[in-house]
C-alpha cells in the first residue's frame, strides 16, 4: 500500500513539474501580469534558470514598492511604480542572491521575466537566456574557441565535463541556460543568440523584437546584463566575448 501511495504520489509530483513547464501554463501567466495592469498593479516574473519551474516562495525587495513573496506562478505582485528604473533584490534559500531592475514605461514594466540560478561554486559562470513568447525558439550558443561549442544542436556538454547546457527552451519565454565550471584566463569564449524559429530568413526582424537578454552569472552574484536591440535584422545576435578572463560586450547582428 505504501508502495502505491509513494508511485501515486511521485506521478502527481511529475505532472505538476510537466504542467509547470508547459507553454499553454505559461500563457495563463503572461495573461494574469496582462490582467494585473488594469488593477494598476505590475508582477516581475521569476523562475528557476536551470529547470524553468516557477521561483515560488522568494522574497523581492523592490524600490518604491516594499517587500513581496512571490507566489506558486513565481510572481511577485506590487502596485505599480512611477515611471523609470527600478532597483529589486530577490533572495531564497538555495539560490543566488541577486540585485537587478526592471523598467516601468507609460505604466507598465517593459520586461519582467527573470530566471534566477541555484548557488553555485563561486568559480562557476552561469549564461541565462530570458525572451518574451515569440520567437518560440531561441537557441543560446556558448563557444571555447578550439576547444567545444555548447547549444542544444551542438555539443550539449562538454568532453572535459567543464561546461553543459542545463536547460533548452523550444516554445518562448525561456529560459536556455548554460554553466562553466572553469574558465580559462588564456582562451577565448563566444556567446550568442541564434533565432532557429527563423533560421531560413536571414533579414528577419523577428530575433530583435523578442526582448531578449543575457545574464552572466559569477561569484554567485550578476556579473553582466546584456539587452537585444530592437530594430535590427538577422537571426544571430553576438552578444558578448570573454577573453583573457574580462567580459567584452559584442552587440552586432547577422
């Protein structure tokens, strides 16, 4: 009897992970932040960066709007500031304490999907791909010249076992997530966007419209924001380098 409670149990546990994950679950999510905005209130989003599971339970510290624990969506609800750049920091136990903003224009925040990773080593570097709903596919590609190209099409990790891809994202939103375990200070690394949804368009504008940003995690803290560009053409957008240790911004697109 116990045997069966225990596989009734772990079934459930595996359905409420799969609904969690599911595309249609997370439209009802976006359409409840839609929803919150005509009450006058905002919701940044929160998730996991290695399973892409809702960030449940999390306290977020936001500027102007006091402290808020995000619910079983990992949302965290405020009414809405004025305006401008806003400051949060969003701290549970078991991941990365991390400081970051949002954006709040004409009434509503421009972009508030944020995936937060689980401690780590402090040697470790994490990449985080977050995106609205469209494109449904983008890929995030991390590059040791010479050495692995990790990508959900590539390499999913590495032969030294230094680098793997935790998680890939083929139905919007994110997030892709890929963890280094040890940099090299001598070799050169490459990180960017490929829009696979539009891979046979080269002029499509699709890959800038999709609100895109990169974080780079090290330290267990946020190493580095990168955000796309709207208004250009291409399905590859480069964002960044990392050479002899020092992270350089890229920002071209092809």
């Amino acid at each position: 009897m116990k045997k069966l409670l225990y596989l009734l149990f772990a079934v459930c546990c595996a359905a409420a992970v799969q609904a969690q994950s599911d595309p249609l679950y997370r439209g009802k999510v976006a359409a409840k932040i839609t929803e919150l905005t005509f009450e006058g209130k905002s919701a940044l989003w929160f998730s996991s960066a290695d399973t892409g599971l809702p960030l449940e339970g999390a306290r977020v510290s936001v500027e102007n709007a006091g402290v808020v624990i995000t619910d079983a969506d990992g949302l965290a609800v405020f009414p809405t500031p004025a305006d401008g750049v806003h400051n949060f920091l969003v701290e549970k136990s078991g991941f990365m304490r991390v400081e970051d903003s949002f954006t709040v224009t004409f009434g509503s925040i421009m972009f508030n999907k944020y995936s937060i990773p689980p401690a780590a080593p402090l040697e470790y570097v994490k990449v985080v791909l977050d995106w609205s709903k469209e494109p449904a596919d983008l890929d995030l590609h991390v590059v040791k010249e010479n050495r692995y190209h990790i990508s959900f099409h590539d390499m999913k990790k590495a032969a030294d076992g230094t680098a793997w891809l935790d998680r890939d994202d083929q139905t919007g939103y994110g997030p892709e997530t890929v963890t280094i375990t040890q940099t090299d200070n001598n070799a050169v690394y490459q990180i960017y966007i490929h829009d696979y949804s539009n891979r046979n368009q080269k002029n499509s504008p699709r890959l800038s419209r999709s609100q895109a940003v990169v974080r780079i995690y090290n330290n267990n803290t946020l190493a580095e924001r990168y955000t796309i560009t709207p208004g250009k053409t291409g399905t590859t957008w480069r964002v960044c380098g990392i050479v002899n240790g020092k992270i350089e911004a890229a920002d071209t697109y092809e």
